[in-house]
C-alpha cells in the first residue's frame, strides 16, 4: 500500500506498463510459435512470411527495451535456423 501521492501515482503507471508488457511480449511468443510451427510443418513460404513478422515484432520489443536486444537477435537466429533446415528437409 503506497503512503504518499506520488507512489500512489507510481503503482498506477505500474501497472499499465506492465499491462502494455505483458500484451506485447504474448503477441511476440505467439508470433515465434507460428514460424516453428510452419517450419516443423515444411510449410517453407509459410515459415518465411511469419518470420517477417516475428522479426519486426522482436526488434520493437528489444528497442523498447520490453525484451532485451541480445535476447531478439537470439530469438531471431533460431528461427532462421529452423527455417533453413525445413528449407533442407524439403
């Protein structure tokens, strides 16, 4: 329980930021899953338009600061190295 304004003031911007976190961070998972889920599928073209997408998602978390940038470059290298093997698979 907050004992001044200003920390009253602080909880309440807290939580929406960590609403706003939260909803970005589900959309960023649910993108990844997508593209392992058409790689694993051999769904090549499929794969290759959803990474698109789950790079820009994953660059705009890491610049946000909502995920850290190695963690986005990370993410992103594995899903192009699965996109690469069901490239190879096929």
């Amino acid at each position: 329980m907050p004992n001044s304004p200003s920390a009253s003031k602080r909880l309440r911007q807290n939580k929406v930021r960590q609403a706003h976190n939260k909803a970005i961070k589900t959309a960023v998972k649910t993108q990844l899953k997508k593209v392992l889920s058409a790689a694993q599928a051999g769904e090549v073209e499929k794969a290759e338009t959803e990474y698109k997408l789950a790079a820009k998602k994953l660059d705009r978390a890491g610049a946000k600061g909502i995920i850290h940038k190695n963690a986005a470059g990370r993410q992103k290298s594995r899903l192009q190295r699965a996109i690469k093997a069901a490239k190879a698979s096929a």
